[in-house]
C-alpha cells in the first residue's frame, strides 16, 4: 500500500514537471519570437536636379524643286547633273564628318494631283544629320553654305532651311542619374536615421529600388532659323545660324525603399 503511494506521489511529481516545463518552452519561445519580431516601413523618397541641353541637333534636307516636279522626263543630263550635286555634298559631308553623317539619296517619279488633275513628275531627296556643340556652330555655318551654294547650282533641287534644336543628351542623363541616385541613398540613410530615433530601435534600409528618370528623352527646342522650300539655295544662312536659346529642364528620380528595425 505503502509502495503504490509513493508511485502514485513519483508519476504526479513528474507530470508536474512536464506541464511546468512545456509551460516554460511557450514563456521562453513567445520571449523569443518577441525579441526577433522585426517591423517593416515601405517609403518612397525623390530628387530633383537640373540639366541644361548642352548640345544642337539638325538636319539638311535636299529635295526636289518645283522645276523637277513639273517634268514629266528626265534626260540624261538632268540625270547626270542631279547625281553630280549629290555625290559634290556627301563629300563635303565626309569632310565634316564630326559634326555630321548620312548623305544617302534618291530621285524617282512621283504621281501628284494639282486642281483635281493627276499629274506625273519627279521628285529627289538626300538628308543628312547633323549634331554639334556651341562652340562647333562656325563650322556648321560653314558647312550649311558650302552645300547651299552646290545645291543652287541645280535648278532642280532646293534647299530648304529646317530648325535646329537643343537637347540633352542621354550621356547627360545618364550622369546626372547616377548622381541623384547617390543622393537618394543619402536621404533614405537619414530617413533610416530619424526612425532609429524615434522608435528607440535600430533600423537600417534593407531593400531600394529606383524609377525612371523623369524627362529622360532628349528634350528639343527649336531654333528660330526656317526659310520656305522654295528659298534660293545661295541665300542659305547669309547672316549665319541662329541657335535656340536654352533654359534648364528639370529632372526627377524616385525611390521606393524599405527599412527594417528590430529592438536594441
């Protein structure tokens, strides 16, 4: 009788140490998960910055006049004498081939209609692209002369005056991206900061990710130089290029970041 007491007493002091002891694991667990327990804060910081187009883009653009419009055959010569302007401009494009490139062309028949009647003429094109600094204005100037003065040789092609335009560059993005994004950086370190303070924990950025540029396409802004298509070819620039005058664009980048912060 005596010995099944004190088993009874052994398996009650046992079963009072396992209760306490998982008891004990959900105190010591729950104290842990406590501890580890992290929070998370979504925040989305932007820059601003500034770029001013450092760089002037145009085009010439030869095409066909009235006069090869209106005939309804070419002869050999007027073929010949069209070939030879085309081929005396690309060289001097070749010869300016740091400001400017292309010099492709073309003349074909074209069908037209004039005062409800079908007409059959001509037409003939080559365009050629340049861009340039300021300081390479003189020799654009130069450039746009010496091909006005091969075009108004040719009675059947004209010169028209097309504006010039100021841009900024995608190497001018692209440096003043990387430059915005160290600032970003800069500005959530000390958002992570003033959180660390205000919540008496440590906090640090744990994620970012960048948007796009704002106004990252080159902008243009047109010059005030344009003549009509029928403008006489000798007449191109006779008191030199106008550039457009610039003014700063602003530029706009974003982050999404996030910080964590746990307990000291």
């Amino acid at each position: 009788m005596l010995d099944s007491k004190k088993f009874i007493v052994a398996v009650s002091v046992v079963a009072i140490v396992f209760v306490c002891g998982i008891w004990l694991g959900f105190v010591l667990n729950d104290n842990k998960i406590a501890t580890e327990r992290k929070l998370s804060i979504n925040q989305e910081v932007e820059v601003r910055s500034k770029a001013e187009p450092d760089t002037f883009k145009a085009k010439i653009r030869i095409q066909g006049s009235n006069t090869l419009r209106a005939l309804s055959k070419l002869n050999d010569e007027q073929s010949e004498s069209l070939v030879q302007t085309f081929n005396a401009v690309s060289r001097l494009i070749k010869a300016n081939k740091e400001i400017c490139s292309g010099g492709s062309y073309g003349y074909s028949p074209e069908v037209y209609y004039e005062r409800n009647r079908r007409k059959v003429g001509f037409s003939a094109y080559q365009e050629i692209v340049c861009s340039f600094g300021s300081e390479q204005k003189s020799a654009y100037e130069k450039l746009l002369k010496a091909v006005g003065v091969e075009v108004g040789r040719n009675a059947l092609l004209t010169l028209p005056i097309l504006p010039i335009q100021a841009i900024i560059t995608p190497e001018q993005i692209d440096k003043s991206t990387q430059e915005m994004r160290t600032e970003l950086l800069k500005k959530a370190q000390g958002v992570a900061k003033q959180y660390s303070k205000a919540l008496k924990q440590n906090c640090n950025i744990e994620d970012i990710s960048f948007q796009e540029v704002g106004n990252t396409k080159p902008q243009a802004r047109n010059g005030v130089m344009a003549m009509s298509a029928e403008t006489p070819s000798s007449k191109v620039a006779p008191n030199g290029v106008s550039l457009p005058t610039t003014k700063e664009e602003d530029l706009v980048l974003s982050a999404n970041f996030i910080i964590g912060c746990m307990a000291k």
